[in-house]
C-alpha cells in the first residue's frame, strides 16, 4: 500500500470519529426525547427498539393544549428575529462590504482595514457588558418584550459577520466587471445590483445563514429583554427546569424541535455556505 492510500485511510477514520463526536450530542438529545423519567435514571439506553421501548411522554408534553401555545408562539418570535435580523444585516452588510472593499477611506488615523478591524472588534465585546444598558433604553423607547427590539438587536450583533464575509467576497471579484458596467452606461449603484451583488450571491447565501443560526440559538439577550410576547425559543428550552426538578423527555423535545429547522436548511443550503465561505481564500 502506498503512504499516500495509507494517509489517506487515516484520514478518513480521524474524520468518522470526528462525525461521531460531534453528532453524538444531537443523537442523544434526540433519543432523550423518547424516554421518560424511569429510563433516564436507569440508563444508560442508547438504541431505542433495542435497548428500551420509546415513549412519546416528551412529544406530549410539548403538544399539549398549554404548551402547544407557547411553543408555537416561540416558534414564531424566533421565525421572526431570526430571518428579519438576517435580512436586514445582510442588507446593510453587503452594502458596507462592498463599500470597504472597492473603495478608500480615512477617518482620522483610520484606513479600510482598521475600519474592518473595528467591526470584527464587535464580536468580542461579552454581551453581559452591554445588556444593562440596553435594556434601560429598551425599557425607556417601548423596545422591551417586542419582537422588533430583538429584531434590531440581532441585526447589529451579526453584522460584523456580514461585513467581513461580503468584503471577502468582493475583493475576490475582478474591478474589471464593474468597470465594463460603468462603460456600458450603468451607474455605480447599477453596477453593484447588477454586477457584483449577482456573483457574490453564494457569499450573501452564507452571511444569511449564519446570521440566522446566531440569532435562532441566542438566549441571554431574549431572556433580560423579553418578559410574556416575544420569547423565542431557548428561553422556553430553560422553562423545563422548575422547582418541581428538570423535566428532560420535555426538555429535549423542545431542543430537538428547536435544532430540526437549522439542521434541514444547513443540508439544503450545504454547498452555498461552504462556497460562500471559501470564496476569495484561494486566489
């Protein structure tokens, strides 16, 4: 056998190993959901069918009358933040990749790639730095408990992403398009919509995404800015844990109809992220 087939054997077992790691959490989860109290602290089962007879228990705690309401009401406020943030974000942060990248600016001392810097900067800032003070303006502009306040929120929390993708992007389009645009007769804004936004579209695909994913998960900020109406779904995952003790098979019913959406659109939507994401790393 030669080294090459042998590196690649390793490889591919170092890989299968990885997928396990990594899916064995959602695996579990899952199994979770179909069992009750008795199986869980009896365990470990691993294989329903095999090692333990399912049991709805959990499926009929999240569907029942009560329940059913406000995991659907959750469903909605997380639909709603979670595709309007990334909506909005990747308006706003195509527009400023594009600008950073095609243009010069100086602002003081500032150049493009401190400015790019800058917004990068943002994801390091710890949210329990800011949540005190925005949740006073919250409170003080009506913003509290609306799914617009958490809307607008996620917006600015995602767009440093958008921006640092989409100018990733751009830079990895040749001027020389839009160039023939601007000949052609075409504005300058008609040369983005036209030209550059069509070809970055994988890259836009997933900015989108992402944002998605990072508003669709994110709990701290929903749980101090929202009270009764715009919940999203984490908060109603930790509203399984009472006084009563932890409610696991409803717990991890709610986890896996919460997860099962992003799952589904990271498989459709597999090959536009990765290009979307490597775009511009090999020139």
């Amino acid at each position: 056998m030669r080294p090459s087939s042998r590196i690649l054997i390793v490889t591919y077992i170092l890989l299968a190993v990885w997928v396990v790691v990594a899916l064995f959490p959602l695996y579990w989860m899952v199994t979770l959901s179909f069992k009750n109290l008795r199986l869980i602290t009896t365990g470990p089962y691993f294989i329903p069918w095999v090692d333990f007879d399912p049991t709805t228990l959990g499926w009929s705690d999240l569907f029942q009358s009560g329940q059913r309401a406000r995991f659907l009401t959750a469903m909605r406020n997380s639909l709603i933040c979670a595709v309007g943030s990334g909506l909005l974000a990747l308006l706003l942060g195509t527009m400023a990749g594009y600008g950073i990248s095609r243009y010069s600016y100086r602002f003081f001392i500032w150049r493009n790639r401190d400015i790019s810097f800058f917004f990068l900067s943002q994801l390091i800032l710890p949210p329990a730095a800011v949540i005190l003070p925005i949740y006073i303006l919250y409170v003080e502009t009506g913003l509290y408990d609306t799914t617009l306040g958490l809307t607008l929120l996620y917006t600015v929390v995602g767009l440093p992403i958008v921006i640092w993708i989409m100018r990733d992007q751009f830079n990895s389009l040749p001027v020389e398009l839009e160039q023939a645009a601007l000949v052609d007769g075409h504005s300058a804004l008609g040369a983005f919509w036209k030209i550059a936004v069509p070809i970055a579209a994988p890259g836009m695909v997933a900015a989108f995404i992402l944002v998605v994913i990072l508003s669709w998960n994110e709990y701290m900020f929903a749980a101090v800015l929202t009270s009764k109406s715009a919940f999203t779904l984490p908060q109603l995952v930790q509203t399984q844990v009472s006084s009563q003790g932890v409610k696991f098979w409803s717990m991890a019913a709610v986890g896996t109809a919460t997860v099962a959406p992003l799952i589904v659109i990271a498989i459709l939507l597999e090959r536009h992220i990765v290009r979307g994401l490597t775009a511009g790393a090999v020139k």
